[in-house]
C-alpha cells in the first residue's frame, strides 16, 4: 500500500506547509520517494537506493542474490570496492539480469512520470561534486553571428545529482566560470535540467541541453558509455556497445548523432553518472524591470506612426497587446536585452471603459560595472536595485504559500489585485546590478509550485498568448478559478536535438529558428490546476502544434508526440533508445504512454498506475 494516507485528513492538498512532514511518514515501514511537491509518488517494489561518493564493499539485502553475482563481487573485490558509477553499474546489471526495472531520480522536480519505476529508484542527491577542472573546449573560439563576439569556451564534468545552484556558486567561487544561461528555478539537478531540456530567455542562447558536451552513462547490463560529438554513426555505436560487457572500461562513443538523442534523454537512455558542460568566463549582469498597462480587450488600431522605441514608449500610456509585443522584440533582438522575459496577469483591472492588465518585463545585459548591493541584501529596499521581497528567501516557502492560498480560497475576486503586487516586485525603478546567477534565478528550490508550459514558434507567440489569456479570463468568470501567479514567458533559439521543445525542425517540415515559451504556474492546493491545463494545452497543440515541456505538467502520450515532432527525429533518438535498453531496464510508466515500448521484442506488459 505504501504512504497513501497524508497528514491531517487530506488537507495538504490545500495547505502546502504540511507536506514537508509527510516526506518523511511511513506507514509500511518501506520508503516512499515524493516528487518535490508531494503529489506524485513512487514505490519501488525493491529498493530505493542512493549511491554515495564512497567505496562501498556491499549492496543493500534487499537486493536478493546480489551478493551471489561473480561478476559483482570480482568487481568489488578487484577495485577494493565500488565507487559511485561502480554503485549504480552493479545495480543496472542485477535489474537486467532478474527483469528488473531501473529508473534514475534527482531532486523530483518532474510531474511527467518521467522517473517512475516499478522495481529499483536510483536516487543520485549524494553524487554531487565537480570531478574536473575547467579546461578549454576544443574549437572554443567560435564566433557567434547574431552576437558578433567571440569568447573562449570552457568545459567542466559534473556528477549528474549536483543541485544547480550548488553547481554555478561552486562554478563561481573555486573555478571563476560560468554557464551562458539557466532558468529562473535552480532546484533541479544538473543531469536533470539537461535531460528534460530545461531553459532560461534570451534571443541568442539555446536551452541548458544545449551546453552539454558529453555525458557518462550507465546503460544496458551495466555497461559503462562517455558519449561525445564525433563522425561515428548510430550502427557504429551499436557495435561498439553490443561488443561490451559489464566491468569493461567505459566505451567512448564519438556520435554527434547520439550525442543529440542523449542530450535530451528523458531518463530513458540509461542512468547518467556524470554530464560535461560548456562554460564560459564568469560575468555579472546589469537587469532592467519596466511594467506596462496593456489595454484590454484587445482592439484593432492602426500603427503608431510616432517614435515609440525603446523603454520610455512602454511608459505613460496603455498600449495593445501586439503593440507591447512589437516594441519588446526591438528590445530583445539586441545586446542590450541579451536576457529577456515578462511576466503577464492575464485578470483585467480598472474601469468598465477602462480595463488593463499589468505586464512587467525583465531585460538584462552584460556589465562590468560593481554590484549595486551583495546578493544577500538584494530584497532590502527599492534603493539598492534587487527585486524586493520577491527576492527573500524566507517569503519563498511553503508556508507563504499555504498563507497565500488560503486567502485565496477566502477571497478569490481579489486574487488578481494580489497578483499585480507581485509583478510589482519585479518593476523597481534602479537597476540590479549581481553576478549572473543571482540575476537570472528567482527561486533556489525552496517553493513548490504546479506549473504546465509550452513551447512554440515565436511567430505564433502573439495570437497564443491572447489564447491563453482569454481563456484564464473565461476560467475566472465561469468557474472562480484564478492563478495567484502571472504567467510568464521566455525566449530560446532553436536547436537541433530530437526530443527537444525547442527544435528547429517542425512536424510540417518546415525550419523555425526562434521559439518561445509560455507558462502557467499555480501554487499546490489552487482549485481546477490539471483541468485548466490540460484545457490550455489541448488549444495550443492544436492550433500552433505547441510542445510541452517533458518535466512539468503535461498530458503527452504517442499520438501526441507524434503530432508535434518532427518523424526523422523522433526515428532517430529512437534508434539510440533501442540500442542503450535492449531488454527494456529503463521502462517505465512515462515510456508506455509516450510508445516507446514497441521497440522492444519482449516489452513489460503493465507498469502501475499513479
């Protein structure tokens, strides 16, 4: 049965606070792996395991027989015992050879299913160091063409369960480098920003996958793989692994083509132990926030024949929306804005003649002037440049937002007036002046928020946007149903990986080169969270073939995915899924709704429900 009772009759599902008790109750007396917010849950039938940066001389009884296996013991007898990929190699061979089922884990930042398992949950928190220096990245002196810069390009290998937080402060302080981009929420792990394809916003730079260089896998039997970009093929790698056998050293594949199906694995290609980023010198950011009244509802109006460029036209008077829209990619597309967001609350407000809703934008760029204060007094005053209270820690709990919510549920015609003071925080008039890092993340992890988000052309986002809006504001009239949080939307250049939102290549056969990103967050607890989403999400799919993001609130399965990737693509990361689970150890709930199980001769029949 497992942890299936919460705390006080069910009312965490109201009162988030609650919920950090109830990761740690048991009621069977067997573990209970929560996602970072509580409402999704696995219970490996065998064991919840967390390798450690140690050498260790056993594995867990609940491992039956493990101790029985030459190959394993020869292994930890040879090596004087088994360090962290020699923990988690052991453990893909046992799942392969008694039909097991083996699923990697982080921090639970997903609501996809994407780490459900049935039998064996690899929980990877404790491999978290940085295992090498920053070197220089071979070709690293490549110029940009939008940008026309050059910068020298470094390269850091990372176990896979570092937080990224952690990660890009240690980057900071011992190595003085930095990643190009990341997103505003930094509780994930490392692997896992890379194999969902998490991302920040900006015109020139791509999603985090897209500074993956290689990666140190753990894959079919135990076998050991560091995949790099190179000439080979996908059958040359094929040999290559069928070739292996558990203990070798690990296999090098050289495969651009692999390389891109495993920058974007979704879990499913084999348990990563390590990833190895790009890099950069570190920099600090100058951060401008400007708020605008857009007029609403939106009416037709010929073109504003005046000087309206820059910051100064979004100030003074109500614009349209497609105006609003116009004037920022002005914006955007410069070095000045090379970081650039907005955040919008979709309830109007202000007379029956006269409504608006409030949009506050974020453009940053790169300086060398001093900060405008430390990072930790950021959420001071309007004085020193942070972003207020949205910027203090402890305004970022759950029990905020449990505080939040339940007026809220009081009060919710006044849900839009306590929204507007939210994006208020992000609109002080001086500039925030703060290493990357601090600029570019809101969130360190220490809230938990229910969100849902969509990727799709940037041509498109205009008439997708007046979509999502209207039908919040529908939401609201019919059903009392608001979001206490503005939605929010970014900016990525597009890429070439199979499995990425942001892909270049569309299911028509057409190239994009620009996308953007549209999300809908709700605090756990908020009422009508899935039926809202899945509403949005079924109208962008089917009007823009808008992609979901793989790691937050979705309701993709195999015709979906069909739909809205591109055949060649999907083909190929296929191939690459083919070859690294023969015999299907990484099969999961997730793997079944998306029909990956047909590449299998002999895939698992059922896994368990949610």
């Amino acid at each position: 049965m497992g942890n299936s009772v919460d705390c006080c009759y069910n009312s965490r599902w109201s009162y988030q606070c609650i919920f950090p008790c109830i990761r740690f109750c048991t009621y069977t007396g067997r573990r209970v792996f929560y996602n970072y917010d509580g409402m999704e849950k696995v219970q490996p039938l065998v064991h919840i395991y967390h390798p450690r940066n140690e050498r260790v001389h056993s594995l867990p009884d609940a491992f039956y027989g493990i101790d029985d296996d030459d190959d394993i013991q020869n292994q930890i007898k040879s090596h004087k015992g088994l360090d962290g990929a020699g923990q988690i190699a052991a453990l893909c061979k046992y799942a392969a050879d008694n039909g097991y089922t083996i699923r990697a884990v982080g921090t639970g930042s997903s609501w996809s299913r994407l780490t459900h398992t049935r039998d064996i949950l690899v929980v990877m928190t404790d491999l978290n160091k940085i295992l090498t220096f920053p070197k220089i990245l071979e070709d690293s002196q490549s110029e940009d063409s939008e940008m026309e810069t050059t910068e020298m390009k470094y390269e850091v290998e990372v176990q896979a369960g570092k937080r990224v937080v952690d990660f890009v402060e240690e980057l900071d302080r011992d190595h003085h480098k930095a990643l190009k981009m990341m997103g505003n929420y930094a509780g994930q792990t490392v692997g896992g920003v890379a194999s969902t394809s998490t991302h920040g916003s900006g015109w020139f730079s791509g999603t985090m996958s897209t500074f993956v260089v290689g990666l140190h896998l753990i894959v079919r039997g135990g076998i050991q793989v560091k995949v790099r970009g190179g000439p080979e093929t996908i059958a040359d790698c094929e040999a290559k692994i069928d070739g292996a056998k558990y203990g070798d050293d690990p296999v090098e594949i050289k495969s651009s083509e692999v390389l891109k199906a495993c920058q974007v694995g979704l879990g499913c290609m084999g348990v990563i132990y390590s990833i190895t980023y790009s890099c950069v010198p570190m920099y600090k950011l100058e951060e401008i926030r400007r708020t605008e009244q857009v007029s609403w509802p939106e009416v037709t109006t010929e073109d504003d024949e005046g000087n309206n460029d820059g910051d100064d036209a979004l100030m003074g008077k109500k614009l349209q929306l497609g105006e609003v829209l116009e004037k920022v990619a002005k914006m955007y597309k410069t070095k000045d804005a090379e970081y650039f967001s907005f955040f919008v609350n979709p309830y109007p407000q202000g007379p029956r003649n006269d409504k608006h809703i409030e949009m506050a934008y974020l453009k940053a760029f790169k300086t060398d002037r001093r900060p405008t204060c430390c990072a930790c007094c950021s959420c001071c005053c309007n004085c020193c440049g942070g972003r207020g209270i949205a910027d203090l820690g402890c305004m970022q709990t759950d029990c905020t937002a449990s505080c939040l919510q339940g007026c809220a549920n009081c009060c919710p015609t006044r849900i839009p007036q306590l929204t507007n003071f939210g994006v208020s925080q992000f609109s002080f008039e001086k500039p925030y002046r703060q290493t990357w890092y601090n600029v570019l993340q809101f969130t360190k992890g220490n809230i938990h928020v229910r969100t849902a988000e969509w990727c799709l052309p940037l041509e498109h986002l205009h008439s997708a946007l007046t979509m999502v809006i209207k039908l919040a504001q529908d939401y609201a009239e019919r059903h009392k149903q608001y979001s206490l949080l503005p939605m929010y939307v970014r900016l990525a250049r597009c890429d070439d990986l199979f499995l990425s939102p942001a892909s270049k290549f569309r299911p028509d056969g057409t190239i994009n080169h620009h996308s953007c990103y549209i999300e809908v967050p709700f605090l756990p607890g908020a009422y009508g969270i899935d039926e809202f989403q899945e509403t949005v999400e079924n109208k962008l799919c089917e009007e823009f073939k808008a992609r979901p993001h793989w790691g937050k609130n979705n309701r993709l399965n195999q015709s979906k995915i069909e739909a809205i990737y591109h055949k060649d693509s999907l083909e190929k990361w296929g191939e690459v899924y083919r070859i690294f689970n023969k015999g299907g150890p990484f099969e999961n709930l997730f793997t079944h709704h998306m029909g990956f199980a047909k590449l299998f001769d002999y895939p698992i029949d059922k896994q368990p429900s949610a």
